[in-house]
C-alpha cells in the first residue's frame, strides 16, 4: 500500500497481518482521486471515512493537505494501526472505533467528502442505509460529495443525491452530491483493467 499524490507521495505503508480488511487497490485509489481533483483542492477540506479499514483513503487525503480527518472503523486493530501511523506521518486523523450506523445516527458534523467503503458482502438494503442516513442527518456540506466503493452486484444509481458512478476492474464508485434542480446527472462509467496489489 502507498500514498500516490501529495507530500509524502510514494510512501509505503504496511499494515499488520491479520487485519479484516479488503484495501482499495492503488489503481483504483488513483483513478478516484483523479475524479476527486476535478472537484475539489484538497488543502483544509473535511473528510470523513468510514469503514476506514487500515486508513489508506484517509492518508490519501491527509498527504494531500486535507484536515481534519475522521476515520471511522468497528474493528480495534484497524484504528490501532491508523493512530499508529497519523502519529508517525503527524496526520490530523481522528481514529474512532465505532459501528459505521451508531456513529452515524449520532453525528452532528457536516464534512466536505464522504468515503465508505462497506464490505463487499453487505446486502443491497444496507448500502442505501448508508446512503439515506447520511443524506437524512445533513452531513454532507452543501457542495460536498459523497463516495461509495462497492461492487457491481450492488447498485446505488436509484438512490437520491446520485450523481454518476466510475467502474475500475472489480470495483465501482458511486457519487452523490446534494442535488439542487439544475445540475445534470452524469451517468458515466469508466471501465479500466485493476490490480491487486
């Protein structure tokens, strides 16, 4: 796993063994953060990630200049290793162990970007949860987006505030922004070989 843009560009992070994780290839990460910098300077935006895994989308963000950074995740080896590695790397990351929906149903803040990144296994009605939950506790800021990582089995195109969706290898991101009448809905899918890495 590395950090491919940003400050400490290049930089490898390994995390321990053992951890119930299914990383975001490098291939895809780039390829999302390409969309992402067609919308967004990075410097000082809040990022929330959830189901944040071993932290590799919020040093992404956080080599980029983004700050603050939640990251939120239900298992304890996972915020151990992200704490870990904000302190080496001096990340303003917030590592909360948390069940992705408690946290969610008693949030208040609002944040630029949103990333989730479910398990893969999680059925069709749990990823809209994601979805309506966030939209109904406004936490989204007003030009913000949200992303979701899922596979092709899952579609999340008839949800509200869906924008457009990107389909790299085994992996599909899904876009919202907080729709306001006049903005078009880009359905565009973007089709590249992906690697593991």
């Amino acid at each position: 796993m590395r950090i491919i843009s940003g400050k400490f560009k290049g930089r490898r992070i390994s995390p321990p063994k053992g951890l119930p994780v299914r990383p975001t290839t490098d291939m895809s990460k780039e390829a999302l953060f390409n969309v992402l910098n067609n919308h967004f300077s990075f410097e000082g935006l809040k990022i929330l990630d959830l189901f944040a895994g071993t932290g590799n989308i919020s040093y992404e963000f956080a080599s980029r200049g983004s700050t603050p950074i939640t990251s939120v995740d239900g298992d304890f080896g996972c915020v151990k290793f992200i704490k870990k590695t904000a302190e080496e790397y001096d990340f303003n990351i917030a590592a909360l162990k948390s069940d992705v929906f408690k946290f969610l149903e008693r949030n208040n803040a609002t944040y630029d970007i949103i990333f989730a990144d479910p398990p893969y296994n999680f059925d069709q009605k749990t990823f809209e949860k994601i979805v309506t939950i966030i939209f109904e506790r406004n936490s989204l800021n007003e030009d913000g987006m949200m992303v979701i990582e899922h596979s092709k089995y899952t579609k999340l195109d008839h949800m509200m505030n869906f924008s457009f969706m990107k389909s790299y290898g085994g992996s599909i991101f899904s876009f919202f922004e907080l729709n306001n009448g006049e903005k078009e809905v880009d359905n565009e899918n973007e089709d590249i070989e992906d690697e593991e890495e």
